[in-house]
C-alpha cells in the first residue's frame, strides 16, 4: 500500500537546517492499523504529513498504492489526497458554521458528487459512528468524542486506501479515547489500513505495529498483539 526508502526531510529555519527525517525506511500492507509515537519534536507530524501529500520529501522515496509521489502539482497532490487518504486530526478541524451532516458531505462536494446523493451517503457514515440523531447539528453543539466520530465519518466517505490521523485522541479524556479507539480499531477489522501518531501507550497498544521515531531515524517497529476493546 505504501513504501518509503531511505526518506530526508530538513526544515530551513533562517539561520541552520533542521533534519527532521532521515533515511527513514517503512513498508505499510493493506489492512495494517500502525501507530507512530516519539517524543515531541522526533517528526511524527513531518512523517504522516508526507504521508498525507501535505508536505514534500527532499529525497528518497514515497509510493502510495504503487504511484510514485514526486513533484506532484498543487491539482495533482489534491487529487491524490482525495482519491486515497482519509484525514483525522487532534483539534477536529470541522466547520463551524455546518451541521455534522454537512461537514461529513463536504469531501463529495469537491468530488462534484451530486447533493442528493452526498446527503444520503452522508447520512449512512453518521450512523456508522453512531450520530444519525446529530445530522442537524453545529459542531459547538458537540462534545469532544462527537465532534471527532463526525471527523471519522468525513475521513472515510470517500471510501480513502488510508486513514491518517495525528493525535486523534490527544483532546478526549481516557472513556472518549477508549470509543474512538474501540471504532477505529471497527474500521480496520473492516479491512481499511490505518496509521495513527500518538504519544499515548494505551492507544499504540490497541494498533498492531508500533513505529517509534527517535531523532529522526525509526528507532523500533514491530508487530504487537493488539489489545481488542469491546
Ligand atoms: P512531532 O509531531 O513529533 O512533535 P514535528 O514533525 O511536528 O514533530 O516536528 C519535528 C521538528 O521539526 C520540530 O523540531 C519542529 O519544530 C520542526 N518543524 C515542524 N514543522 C516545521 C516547519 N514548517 N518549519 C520549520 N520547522 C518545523
Ligand atoms: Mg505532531
């Protein structure tokens, strides 16, 4: 699903570079639910933002589904993202001003998807996170766990090969975190391939393969018996 080799990633900082990445080597198969923890500051964001086609590599190599990704235009990177990557993000990132069901929409809107069918559509993942009830509300109307399930819901209308999410629980308390994960960890049994950024134990030990970053290189990565929530 996804292969990188030998991955450099320096930030110019005015006066010195900063090498953030470097010479990371990660292989990712269908279905596989992986997490990524380092300390602050080791280059999670700067990984699954590559990852995502949001940010660009300095060199090695990056294939997502066998595509190479070099060089790719500002319509090219967004049409990649749209067709194969599922974003979640610690702070929600909702739209105030739309209600759940809109926000949920809102990736098939710029797939040109008929608004009929996005609301129907719309609606089926909100009951898939357990919000049918919440369609007509304003992200402000939510809590915390509400808001992200409406998130996960708009990660996965498009039907993404990935779900890349930083943090996802960084702003739930530990029973929040629990459901997100426990739903999470639904998706993947239902085959999506999932990569997770946390600094939190608990939720790496609910994935199946902990990636740990440590000044830039990939310190450890192996497969783990994952902890099934029920
Ligand atoms: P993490 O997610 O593991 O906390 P990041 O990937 O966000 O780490 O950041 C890694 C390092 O790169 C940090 O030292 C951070 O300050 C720096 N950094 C991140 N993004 C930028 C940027 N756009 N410009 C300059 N430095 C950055
Ligand atoms: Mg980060």
């Amino acid at each position: 699903m996804l292969v990188i080799k030998d991955l450099n990633k320096s930030y110019d900082t005015g006066k010195s570079k900063l090498h953030v990445l470097k010479g990371i080597n990660l292989s990712i198969d269908e279905g596989e639910f992986v997490s990524i923890m380092g300390s602050s500051g080791s280059g999670k964001s700067t990984l699954l933002n590559i990852i995502g086609i949001l940010d660009e590599k300095d060199s090695g190599i990056y294939e997502l589904d066998g595509i190479p990704i070099e060089h790719l235009s500002e319509i090219r990177a967004a049409e990649y993202r749209s067709k194969f990557l599922g974003f979640i993000f610690q702070s929600f990132n909702l739209i105030g001003y739309k209600t759940a069901l809109e926000n949920v929409a809102l990736p098939l809107y710029y797939q040109n998807i008929p608004r009929k069918e996005r609301n129907h559509r719309a609606m089926e993942y909100l009951e898939k996170v357990g919000l049918a009830d919440w369609a007509t509300h304003l992200p402000n109307e939510m809590s915390g766990g509400q808001k992200q399930r409406v998130a996960i819901a708009r990660a996965l209308i498009t039907d993404p090969k990935v779900i890349l999410a930083d943090e996802p629980t960084g702003a739930l308390d530990s029973k929040t975190t629990y459901d997100i994960m426990k739903l999470l960890q639904e998706i993947n049994r239902e085959g999506k391939t999932i990569i997770v950024v946390t600094h939190e134990p608990d939720v790496a030990a609910e994935t199946k393969r902990n990636v740990i970053l440590k000044d830039g290189v990939i310190e450890s990565d192996e497969f783990i018996t994952q902890r099934v929530l029920q």
